[in-house]
C-alpha cells in the first residue's frame, strides 16, 4: 500500500526545479496500490542515482481509491472436503 505521496527535497521553491516529468498510463486500466508503490520506489532510486537526495522533488499525486482485492484460494490436498 502507497503511503508516502512526497519525495526528494519537500520544501524546494517553484524556481529551483526548472523541469517538469509526468509519468502518464496509456492504457485506460485501474491500477493497484502495489503498482504505485513500486513505480515510486522505481522513480525515487533513479532519480537518487541521478541528481542526488536533494536534486529533485516528486509527488504522486494518484491516489488508489478503488482496492483491488486477490481472492486467495487453498490448492493443497484435501482442501475441498
């Protein structure tokens, strides 16, 4: 589950960052918590690699409403009785 929407330098002003990225889906899909949370861990270590822990600042600003929920099912022996 995503819990940190914040990333890089917070308290950065507007002037300091000259760029901007968007990471945009082009499918029209739902996506899971699970799938936001890696392609933030994903942006954040690229984006230290790169510019350094305070060279940039990231927000997500998708939130997950809808849950997607697995039904997990036995498939050992004798979980049918």
């Amino acid at each position: 589950k995503i819990r940190i929407f914040d990333l890089g330098r917070k308290k950065a002003k507007v002037d300091e960052f000259p760029l901007c990225g968007h990471m945009v889906s082009d499918e029209y899909e739902q996506l899971s918590s699970e799938a936001l949370e890696a392609a933030r861990i994903c942006a954040n270590k690229y984006m230290v690699k790169s510019c350094g822990k305070d060279g940039f600042h990231i927000r997500v600003r998708l939130h997950p409403f809808h849950v997607i929920r697995i039904n997990k099912m036995l498939s050992c022996a004798g979980a049918d009785r």
